[in-house]
C-alpha cells in the first residue's frame, strides 16, 4: 500500500515484476533517480555492516559503495573494526572473484583492492592484519615488488 502513496518503492523498479520488460536506458535511470532521491539512504558503514551480518548487499548498497573514492573506501575500512571489518573485506573480496557483468562491482571491486594495498602498506601490522584474510597487493608489473 505504501507503494501506491508514492512511497520510495514506487520508484523502486526491481521491486516488480515486470522489471526484466523495461528496456529503456532513460526510465531506468530516472526511476532508479527517483527511487534514490525517496530514501532516508544507508552510510557506507551501515551497508558493509548489513553485507557482513547477511552476507548479502541491496542494489541500493551497491549504487553507494559503487559512488566511493578509493580514500573514502580507506576511511571506511579505517572507521569499522572487528569481525564486522573482516566479513566486509571477505564480502567486498568475494565480489571480485564473481563473474558479474555490472560495471558498479568492477568499481567496488578495483577501489576495495587498491584501498587496501594502500592500509597494507602503511603500517607493517595492516600487512599482517590484512594478510590474515588471505589479502596480497598485486606485484607492481615493474618491479615485481607488492604495489
């Protein structure tokens, strides 16, 4: 009921049925804008937290960590800690390895990996920390060193 008062899920296109039947670029994109602009939105913070305790996310999660800077994601990782800061790294690392063809969670993905071979080089405990779960910069193609 609250849909047909125009609620934020009236605008909420994957909340119906008939969502794989709208082709159009432009009503997705303003829908998806509209449904945006209806919403009391999550922080980053509560979306990571929302994807460790279900290891799952919403479209709504990803629109929001697809629009962080590589130092917002730093930050981010910065500000959690615990096994709310594992899980999120686990779930975030995980997005990398599925063959998604969304073009957010290429973005997710990249800025999760160099945001974190930033913190693994500032500090010899981040490198063991992040170590622990199983994360290792890419070797920098020159000289083979961790980037």
């Amino acid at each position: 009921m609250a849909n047909k008062q125009g609620g934020p899920g009236a605008f909420d296109l994957g909340s119906y049925g008939f969502r794989h039947h709208v082709g159009d670029l432009d009503v997705i994109a303003g829908l998806k804008a509209r449904s945006l602009a209806a919403q009391d939105l999550p922080t980053p913070a509560q979306v990571l937290e929302h994807m460790a305790s279900t290891n799952g996310w919403t479209n709504v999660g990803i629109d929001i960590l697809a629009r962080l800077t590589v130092d917002e994601y730093v930050a981010l990782f910065k500000s959690i800690r615990g096994s709310t800061l594992r899980q999120s790294v686990e779930t975030l690392r995980g997005i990398e390895s599925m063959d998604l063809k969304d073009k957010r969670y290429a973005y997710i993905s990249e800025n999760t990996r160099q945001a974190l071979t930033i913190l693994f080089k500032e500090s010899p405990l981040n490198a063991v920390r992040l170590r622990s779960l199983g994360f290792i910069p890419l070797p920098d193609p020159e000289s083979g060193m961790p980037s």
